[in-house]
C-alpha cells in the first residue's frame, strides 16, 4: 500500500492547511522544511503575486509544497441581491462614515482557471489541491500532466466518493470543527456537515485512496487520535495561526489568544460562503448565517471597507477572524517547531 | 491518581448511553455483567417502572450501574405556543385523521425530584448521571449521601467547569456528533456546540476530574481516538442501538442500518429540546429547529399521536429516529458483544 508520504513525498504525513490571507510562501516554506507539506493559498493572489511567491518557494526549499486553490463557479452579479447586502450594512457605513457609492463590486476570489494552470506549469508545484470539488477534467489533467498530486477536500462521504471518482490522489476529511471555509460541494446543506470523529471513520471506510483528517486537530494528541480513527495523515491550519512566519493580524492574534477563540461560528458574512471564525459584532448583530450576504465570493465587497475601517480603529469587528473550534494548540514559535510537536502524534499511535 | 475504573467501581471505563425509550434493564444488566457500566434511563418512567427496573437491575447483575436523569426546570405551560404548536401540525393531523382537541397536553418529561431521590435511595444505585445540568445543592448531597458517584454532561467548557465547581465526580464532554438530547445548560446558542475533537481536550485542559469522552464514538478506533485526546474513558450510545437487549423499534433500526442514518440532524420538534436524530419527513417539513416548539418538554404531547398513527403504518416519518452522526458501530450482536469489542481500543492507546 502507498502510503500518504510517498504520495507527498515529504518526511511527515502532514499538510500545513492552506490559510488565505494569514499566510504565505515564508510559512509554506518553513513547513516543508521541517518535513511536513507547506501549503501556499492561491485564491487570493494575482498572477503576478503568485509567480513571486511560487519563485520564493524555490529559492527557501528544495523539499515538495502545495499550492491552493478554490473551485467554485463565479455566480452571475445580482443588482438586488448586492443592493440587499448593502441595504444590511448601511447603518455601519454611516456609522464609519464610508460612502456607500464609491465602493467597488468585484469578485473577491478567482476560481482556479486556464490562466493560472498554465502559470503553475512553469513551476509544476508537486502537490495541488483545491477547495469546493475539482476542476474541469481538462484542467485537472493539465494539472497531473506535469506530475502533480492532486488533494481535494470532502465534507460528506459523498463527496468523497465523488472525488476519488474523479482523480484526487487523497482526499482531505474536513471535519465540522474546521477553521475557514467549508469545502461542501454536493449540498449546501449544513445539516450534512459532520464532526471529525464521525466523518473521519466513515470516509476512511468508504474510499480506497488515503485520507487526511482535519478539524480540530491542534496537537500530538490530536494527531494520534486522528490516525487512530484511520487516517493515513492530518491537515492543520489553526495551531500555525500565531507562529511569526503567519501573517495573521495583531488583532486576530490577541482573539485567537484569549477566551473569544473559544466561540466560533460558520458565517457567510465574510465572503458568501459559510466559514468558520471567532464570533464578533458584524456576525452578532446580523447572525452568523446572514440572509442578506451574496452569493460566494461576491459578499467579500461590500464587508471589505468595514473591515479596514474598523481594522485601523484596532478593532475586529468586521474582520474574519479565521479559526477552528480548538485554538489551544495556538504557540509563538516558529512553524518548524509546531511542525515537529504534532508529528510527536505519529509516534504515539500504534 | 484515581482513575475513572476506581471512581465507577467498573473493569472498564466505558459507559452506555443511557437512551430513554430504546432500552431498559436489560441492556444495563448486559454491558454491566460484561465490564462496562450499564445504564438505565429513567427521565420517561413512572415510579412504578423505576422501582420494577430497578429490581430487575438488582436481580441480574452485582456490578455497578448508572441510572440517568434531566436536570430541567418545568416550563410554565403557554397556551399561546401550545396552539400555535397545534396549527403547525394541524396538515398532519388531518391527514391522519386525528381529532386535535382530543390530544392532552402534559409533561413528557419529569425531572429529577426529591419524590424520585427518595425511591432511588432504596436501591442505592452506585452511579447517577445528570443531562442539563445538576439537580439543587440538597438533592445531590442526597445523592452523594448514599454514597453513589455523579456524572453529569457538558458540552462546553464552561459547563465543565460550572459541573466540577458543584460537585460532579466525573464529567461527560458530549461533543456535537452525539446522538438524542444536547446537554448543553448555560446557554442555548447551538453555535457554542464543539464537535468531540475540539470539545474533550479543551474539557480535560480545564477541569480536574476525569472526562468521559461522548459523541462519535463508534468502534475500537474510536476509543483509542478519545483516549488520546485525554479522555479517563468514553460512553457510546449508537453502537448498543441494534443490539437484541435494545428496544429500538423496528423501523427504527431499519432507518440506522441504511444510507439514511448518514443524515442526522439537532431537532427541537419531538421534545422543544435539540437532540440529534436521523432526519425524516417532519424535520424536513418543519425544518429540524422550528419555531413553533413548544419548551422542553412540551413539544411531546402535540406530536405524539402523529408518531403513533404513522408507526402503526410502518412509517417512521413522525418519529424521534435518534442516532449519532457515526452510526457505523451499529451491529445486530448482543451488547456483551458490542462492550468488548470497543473494549480493544483501550489497550491501542499508549
């Protein structure tokens, strides 16, 4: 049996989540040289900011990485949907003072496309692995063409199933407990979304190819839990949110180092799609699950001008503060060595 | 170190779940004789039936066992939510027939009462367990006064602690993939719910006594997973659902056996309480938490007839199907069986 390393290719079975907009190429490379997979987010980053980090990735290391992408479809604009969410977030425009008018609508997030697949090729990242389902087949073959192994997150069996299906390499269990976006694909209903312990053992049970767990899992303990549900490795994003190489805000940091950490939500406030992170006002006021907030990624505008707002004022009102619903494994030290306390969990297992 | 086996008096730390409605004396008998702790739920019986369970207990086991009670205060009945509890189910009254003005109203639930103390204190029975809290300060000294160990459940981490700091002598961290009723108590926003690998390491961090780990737990792997997350021991419910000694109804046990149970949900519209079952035809129409439900536990006496009536057609549609998200331990053998099987993920652990 192929085991998950040599898949990967790494030392450790063990993936550092991909986190947009807390991390980037420093974090993807202190991780893959401390023997597990460094992830770079690519949603966010233009072309040329991804060919600077991929180009960065080469020069920190010579050992394999991830690249990160979301596969959604971009909704078609709706005047009134957009005119509703602005509608729910006039009362904080005027309270900031933010003209309503001169804020721009636009995507937020780029879904993985012909463009950036033949960007990547220069660099034939080793592993690729995508958010919200796969790519066209076209595209996923471009993708295995240079080489690459391809991750895919599932949220159900189903999903899982649909996924090895279609060619991932492994499939990523992504339990309830999870930090960021859920990666559901095949429903939309959250009702179908299960705790790492209940999902991890099912997906296992039901695909041939290697899973990863992830949710929840914020030390070595964790680890030996998650391989003793059957997992051939783990993805961790939370425990790596304070380490210097993250870009996590001084704001996020402080919530994901009190007792605020201790109650998350998913929220669609941020970005459309249902998220998890540290309860603040905006997701208070407005209800985690917010009617009003466009389809994915279109609710990114309209919250981003709050957000820096509030931001500048030292506050997190309006941020999405990103996070699993275990932030105990959260450290100030550097990423190697979050990396080498989780992998003590391999040992442990038996 | 006192460990969970020292507090129950048990060979195993390994708890079945009370589940009142799907099992009697005869499952506690079984698990108990066969190492575990055995449990009768008593939140459903009369009197009578206690004293009679309870003789039966006595009668077909030396071991210890756990009888488990709800610690809720009575709701004042309100005509107002009751008639609009009535109207939201008035269609399916219709279309069976059934002539609302002649349902009675009533409690459903009793909690646990100085009436009910002073019967157990007869039997003396070596452990009690408590859903939604504890009973006062003078009931549970009772308790305590006959020597018995109390365990309560807690689903946060402030629960945790609020449940040592009154005196519990082990604590159940019920993550969110547990089947039938939360347990939560200091607040009812499901947002604070954790699934079971974020919940128990944060539970065991906080609080000194022993944790029982609850929720997902299906199988070996899954109590090597809770042991290495810090658990002093586990308690599983789903996994005792098929066995002979269980009550569970036969479309009951159909619905756990097939791809349904995949799709469990938290409900309020069998009892005004969320508890997680398999979703079926009224949770679908309703929504699983709707509005119209009456306080816990109320919400019983509205739907009750329609249980009745949709059963005696074989359909489950009306039907409290509870089942953990993980119903993958679900096996026709006898509970003895199903005890030592779960019992082999104590010594994976290391």
């Amino acid at each position: 049996m192929t085991t998950l390393q040599q898949i990967l290719g790494t030392e450790l079975p063990l993936i550092q989540a991909p986190m947009a907009g807390i991390q980037g190429s420093a974090m993807a490379i202190a991780v893959s040289n401390a023997g597990g997979l460094g992830s770079l987010p690519c949603a966010m980053l233009s072309p040329e900011a991804m060919r600077s980090e991929l180009a960065a990735i080469r020069a920190g290391t010579d050992k394999p990485y991830n690249v990160n992408f979301f596969c959604h479809t971009p909704p078609v604009p709706s005047a009134e949907r957009e005119a509703a969410w602005r509608a729910a977030l006039a009362p904080y425009y005027a309270e900031f003072g933010i003209d309503a008018a001169g804020i721009p609508t636009g995507p937020g997030r780029n879904p993985f496309s012909a463009e950036v697949a033949g960007l990547l090729a220069e660099f034939a990242p080793p592993v690729v692995s995508f958010h919200f389902g796969l790519p066209s087949e076209a595209l996923l073959a471009q993708v295995h063409g240079w080489g690459a192994k391809v991750l895919a997150s599932a949220t159900t069996v189903e999903e899982a199933l649909w996924l090895e299906a279609r060619g991932a390499d492994a499939v990523i269990a992504q339990g309830l407990e999870a930090g960021g976006h859920r990666g559901h694909f095949l429903s939309h209903d959250l009702t179908r979304q299960l705790g790492t312990f209940a999902l991890l053992p099912q997906v296992v049970h039901a695909v041939k190819v290697p899973v990863i767990a992830a949710g929840g899992i914020a030390d070595a303990g964790g680890v030996a839990a998650a391989m003793a549900l059957g997992a051939a490795g783990v993805q961790v994003g939370t425990a790596y949110m304070l380490t210097p190489e993250a870009t996590t805000s001084a704001l996020h940091r402080e919530a994901l180092k009190g007792r605020a950490a201790r109650h998350t939500a998913l929220t669609n406030l941020f970005t459309g799609r249902p998220a998890r992170g540290i309860v603040n006002r905006v997701m208070r006021d407005l209800g985690p699950i917010g009617e009003a907030a466009p389809e994915f990624p279109l609710a990114t505008s309209g919250i981003a001008p709050l957000r820096a707002k509030a931001e500048a004022q030292g506050s997190g009102d309006f941020s999405p503060l990103w996070s699993g619903q275990n932030a105990t494994g959260c450290r100030e030290v550097p990423a190697a060595e979050v990396t080498r306390a989780l992998a003590q969990g391999f040992h442990a297992t038996v």
